[in-house]
C-alpha cells in the first residue's frame, strides 16, 4: 500500500526560501572565488556587459577605451574592462 505525503503551500514557499539561501551561498563562494583567483581582486567584464552597467553604446565605450578612462585589456580580439573604473566613472559622472 502506497502512502502519499501532503504538501502544503506554507512547504513550497519554504522550500523556496531555503533553495535561494543555498543558490546565493553558492554564488558568493563562486565569486569570491574567482575574485581571489585575481589576485588583486579587479573583477573585468566584457564589453556587452560594460555597455550594460553604464547604458551606454559601442561608440562610447569605444571613446572611453581610446581616451584612456577606464582599463581595459584585449584578448583574442575580445576586450576586458575594469569592473571598479566603471563604477568610478559612473558614480563620478566624468564620462
């Protein structure tokens, strides 16, 4: 004889809180991780998500790299910017 064991909605919505805790725990190891694994902490994004964080086009971001305000290193042809001259440039406003 088989039994079944009732869930209640009060049961998934814990079960939702624990899973998030334990999703966020994992995504804070992952990056601290990654951010030891730099070394000096410098966290690089790709163009795409720079354009992103400071809503800006290609052509601007292109004008920051040229001018020399923000970091940015290129790999294979993709390009790398500082995560931290990012968000000193936004918070500063001197695009």
């Amino acid at each position: 004889m088989q039994t079944f064991e009732v869930l209640t909605k009060e049961d998934l919505a814990l079960f939702k809180t624990q899973l998030l805790i334990e999703i966020e725990k994992l995504l804070n190891a992952k990056l601290n991780a990654i951010s030891n694994a730099n070394g000096s902490g410098v966290e690089w994004v790709r163009s795409k998500v720079a354009r992103q964080f400071m809503n800006i086009s290609p052509a601007t971001l292109q004008n920051l790299r040229i001018t020399g305000k923000i970091r940015f290193k290129k790999i294979l042809g993709s390009y790398y910017y500082s995560l931290p001259d990012l968000k000193n440039l936004f918070e500063n406003g001197k695009a």
